[in-house]
C-alpha cells in the first residue's frame, strides 16, 4: 500500500454526537440474522451455508449492473467527514476523482468499501473517524440496494499505522517475531482489531505473512515477522486469530510473497526468482497458515514469479497464481483483494483500464485504490457489457464480499458510538499491554563489558543523539526526543541532539564536543549502510572514549555496521512503545527478553552470519 508520509495532522474540531445506532436492510435482509450471518464462525468460508447465500444470491440478485461494479471497488477520498470535508479535501476529491465528498463518491459509484489515509486527512481523532465511519455507513444506508461497506486501512502497527495516538500503538511484526510469543501476537491483533473496530474500521490490511529473507528488502523488512518460515507462520496465524476475535476482517499480504525483492513494488516492478520448490518451501507456509486460522481476506503481491506464472504476469494479474494456486491449490474462497493499483509493480505492463479487468479475470474479488476510479470502473462495467467479464463472474465475487460483511454483522448493525469510542480506544489496559509486549520484544545484541545495564549512579549523564524518522501520527515526538524523556523518566540526565540520518562533518563535530564529559552515549541509528555519514558518527563518538549504545530504530542489520558501539540494542520500529521500552530494557529495569527474528550478516562479508536467528544476549 502507498505509505505516502504526512504532515502531522491538527486536532479536529469538537466532534459531532455518533449517529444513533441502526438496523441496516431491514426489509431486503429480512433473513439474514435468522441465517446466522452475523455470527458466523471463523472458517466459514469453507463451508456450504445454501440458506445464508441464499439470502445473499437473493440480494446481488436485486442489484444493478453498476451497483455490481461498484461492490468490487475499495476506494480513497480525502477528508475527515463524509459529507463536509475542509474546503481543501473538497478540491483534491474534484482534482483526482470528480466528487466533492465520500458520500457523492458512494452514490456515483455504488462502492462497496473506503481506505482511510492519514494523509487523506481521514485520521484526525477517534471521535472524528468514529463520525467519518458513520458518514460512509450512512451514505451506504441511501443507495438502493442498501448494502453497508468495508472501511478499511492499513495497520500493521510497527512503522506502518493510519491511527496514531490517542489509540493504542502496538510492536509490528518483526519486534513480536523478536517476542517469539503467540500469545503476545493474538494479544496485540486483539486489541488492534477492537480499536479499530471501536471506529467503525472493519477490515484491517495486516498482518504481513511475508518471509523477509533478504536483507536489502526495501519496502518489508520490519513488516514481515522474521526469517524463518516455520516461525513467521507461526504467528501470523496467531495474529489473525487476535484479529478476527475481534470481529474485524484481517488481509494477510502480500500473496505470494513479497520477502525476497530488492525492488520497492510502489516505484517498480519486482522479480522473485524461488523456484518452485523454493516457493513451496519458503514462501507458502505462512499463507497456508493463515488460510487454516480462517483467514478473511488475502492481498495479492505486484510482483513477478516466473517458477509460478511463466507468462511473468505480476500476481496480482495472474490467474495461474490467485486461481490455479491460491484458490484451487491452497483451497482459500475467501475474498481476494489487490495491493493498491496505484502502485507502479502493477501498472508498468497494462493500461490503468486492463489491469482491473485482468485482475478480475484473474481470481480477484476487490480492487484496491485505482489511480482514477472512473477510469477502472468504466472498464469493468464495458468489459462485462462487450462479454469479456460475465455477470456471472460478478456475481462470484461480490458473494464473497457480501458473506464477509455479513460475517462481520454489518448487515445486522454497521454504526459506531461515541461511547463505544470512549470505552475501547487507547484504555489503560490497552496501552499496558502494549508497554509489556514491548518489553519482551526488545533484543540486546552487543553488551562489551558488561556495560548494560546503565547504572545511574555512574552512568548519569547521557548523551542522546540519532536520527529522526517521521513518527506516525500523533506520537510523543521524534525519537530522539522520546529517548530522552524516557531517560529523564528512569533518574538519568538526559541532553538530546538530533543528528539525522545522513549527519554532515559539522554536526558529527557537534555531536563529539556534546559527548565530553558525559557518561554515556546513546545513538538511534536508521539504516546504516557501509561508509555511511551514521557510521561515521558512531565512530567518531566512540573514539572519544565515552560509552557508546546504539539502538537501531528499525533494520536489526544496523549492527553490522557498528563494530565501535559498546552495547547495541534493536527495538524494530521507532513508534513511542518500543523506544520507551528500549530505555526501560537499557537502564535495567526490563530484561531483555527478545531474540534475532532475523540473520544478521558480516558488514565485510555477506556470507558469513555474524549474529544467527534466534540470537539476543540476557543480563
């Protein structure tokens, strides 16, 4: 998914009363509570259900062709409120699809789901997106076949959230790869999956089932949980189960692998070269570990695998891959959905109208953000007109849309409350959970001397310099600033200064004058790379003879470039949870529980693994 980075957003303005709960398609769903929709259980995809379709059948049935187009489209739209966006978001939506509002969008083209954006200007506060939620639902309510939408968005947690703070902010998967506890990952889907709940988000494009076996991965690494097959399908099924008890539909992506690329699929159009056997092995044991956990939804990968498709199609066009092997090999009939098509991996080899047609065509049930949605919508509704694309097939797929949303009970009940906002988001419970599955993520993995952990008595006065990554939204701060207020918490003196990720000769002097006389160094360092102006820093303040730890704020290979550092810690994401938690592992007062998810190779020769899966040093 696009993961276009924004300015912080501002707080909304006092948020409206929540819309009083309603009882959607009354008349036309009559059977659908009898039918058990509502509650029905996790594998249910894989089951006959002839009187719950057949209340379903009974509805597609009773739909338009255009309303039929439009149940296969998740799309964006900019603002916070469905019907009186700013003035600004107002603009953008004229500029790239032609509406004012969500709820023009919804009535012109009949959409079956919305992706919120903290970009978009979706994401401001939890009363407002509860509100926005309702708008969606609502402007649902007003189309004639009445059917209720999937609101969607991309939490992974980690480095990838929609939803900042005042809601929870959990470890993404390679820190609970680290944890190695299915506990703690069902755990952490749980309560992500009620917040998001809570707010009227119903699917939820994670976890990231993923196996990131190469290191120079530009667009996973900390997305996916780890290195090992066995392990990462471990807990992405543990994951999915946390999810889904939450009665929220959870995406394993990116089918069918995106952990071997050294190609960013939003810029390019990567190639996977695993043979068959290769795939088999590494690549599919997650998938088919989550398809058993009862998956809801599948997002397909834009990338190209010859052993797969030898018309090197990108996946997401495949129909050797999404029907030949995800439906018809790995027995999945839940819903498919595509990665943005937005992105370039889908749209270097097709025009913007074929590539939904051919996704269609391909086994895909719902298609992701297209850069113009009339364009893509227009092309599916000509292609079934001129007999390229069946009503038929159509039909197929809004059926599995259809028994999702019915899983989910949104049939049944699609409103939010402000109440269930209050009871449910960021809760003391929530964010102590959070802070403990931190704990036990953080991975110690250089300690000379036994440097660790910091003693205030002779340690007191720190130094914290490093980068600062864009902090999702509505954080404490950039990291380097949340470090030190962490310090200062634990009885530590703490003088921070931002160095950057690329520091120049005058601020790694700086940074050198700032260490004299201080006990120790703390460095947040962002992927360092060999001769790196990072790792030039982390030298130059080691050679003044002070203490030096590095925490890596997001690859666990920065250690490798990092012979210097007395101590080196890696906490995977430099989200508020996990940097507090790093400090709380480094002055002591949490063990250092977490474990290599990943190898780490020699910086001098790559070869050779300098720290193994499964390494991570005790106190």
């Amino acid at each position: 998914m696009h993961h276009r980075q924004s300015s912080q957003p501002s707080q909304s303005r006092q948020p409206s009363k929540g819309f009083p709960r309603r009882t959607l398609l009354a008349a036309a769903t009559a059977g659908v509570a009898a039918a058990g929709l509502s509650a029905a259980p996790a594998r249910a995809a894989a089951t006959g259900r002839p009187s719950s379709d057949r209340t379903l059948k009974k509805i597609i049935s009773g739909m338009s062709l255009e309303e039929k187009v439009g149940q296969l489209f998740v799309m964006r739209v900019y603002g916070h409120s469905a019907t009186a966006p700013d003035q600004a978001d107002i603009d953008a939506n004229l500029k790239e699809i032609g509406v004012r509002t969500a709820a023009e969008m919804i009535a012109k083209y009949k959409l079956g789901g919305i992706i919120y954006f903290a970009w978009a200007h979706n994401v401001r506060d939890p009363h407002q997106i509860a509100d926005l939620s309702n708008g969606i639902q609502e402007a649902g309510r007003q189309q004639p076949s009445r059917i209720p939408l999937l609101v969607s968005t991309d939490q992974e947690h980690g480095i990838v959230a929609r939803v900042g703070k005042p809601a929870t902010l959990l470890p993404g998967a390679m820190a609970l790869g680290a944890g190695g506890s299915r506990s703690d990952a069902r755990r952490a889907g749980a309560i992500a999956g009620a917040e998001l709940r809570a707010l009227g988000i119903n699917q939820d494009y994670a976890p990231d089932a993923d196996v990131n076996i190469n290191p120079a991965n530009p667009v996973i690494g900390v997305r996916s949980f780890g290195a090992d097959p066995a392990a990462v399908a471990r807990l992405a099924a543990a994951q999915v189960e946390g999810y889904q008890s939450a009665r929220i539909a959870s995406t394993a992506k990116h089918f069918p692998g995106h952990g071997d690329t050294a190609t960013d699929s939003h810029t390019g159009l990567p190639v996977i070269t695993h043979t068959r056997e290769e795939w088999e092995r590494l690549d599919a044991p997650s998938f088919k570990a989550v398809i058993a956990a009862g998956i809801d939804s599948i997002m397909t990968a834009h990338l190209v695998v010859p052993a797969l498709d030898p018309a090197e199609d990108p996946a997401t066009l495949s129909h050797p891959i999404l029907t030949g092997i995800l439906r018809e090999q790995l027995g999945y009939d839940g819903v498919v959905i595509t990665d943005s098509l937005g992105m370039e991996g889908v749209r270097t080899k097709y025009g913007d109208d074929r590539v939904p047609v051919l996704a269609l065509k391909a086994g895909v049930d719902q298609l992701l953000n297209p850069p113009s949605l009339d364009v893509s919508w227009n092309a599916v509704l000509e292609a079934v007109k001129s007999g390229e694309l069946t009503e038929e097939r159509l039909d197929v797929s809004i059926l599995r849309v259809l028994r999702l949303k019915a899983k989910l009970g949104l049939f049944k009940e699609a409103y939010v409350t402000h109440r269930g906002v209050d009871h449910t988001v960021g809760t003391r419970a929530h964010l102590a959970a959070a802070d403990r599955i931190a704990e036990r993520t953080t991975t110690l993995l250089v300690n000379k001397d036994r440097l660790l952990p910091l003693n205030r008595r002779t340690h007191r006065d720190v130094l914290v310099l490093g980068a600062n990554p864009a902090s999702p939204s509505l954080s404490d701060g950039p990291p380097t600033t949340v470090l030190g207020a962490a310090l200062t918490e634990l009885g530590f003196s703490a003088t921070v200064l931002a160095t950057g990720t690329a520091p120049s000769q005058a601020v790694i002097a700086q940074a050198v004058a700032a260490a004299q006389g201080k006990d120790a160094v703390l460095i947040g360092t962002y992927n360092v790379t060999a001769g790196s102006s990072q790792q030039a820093l982390v030298n130059a303040v080691a050679a003044t003879g002070v203490p030096v730890i590095t925490l890596s704020l997001r690859n666990p290979y920065d250690v490798a470039q990092l012979g210097s550092a007395q101590a080196h810690l890696a906490a995977y994401s430099w989200i508020d949870v996990e940097l507090r938690a790093a400090v709380r592992v480094l002055a002591g007062r949490a063990e250092p529980r977490g474990r290599l998810p990943v190898p780490v190779q020699k910086a001098d020769d790559p070869t050779q693994v300098l720290y193994p899966i499964g390494h991570g040093l005790r106190y």
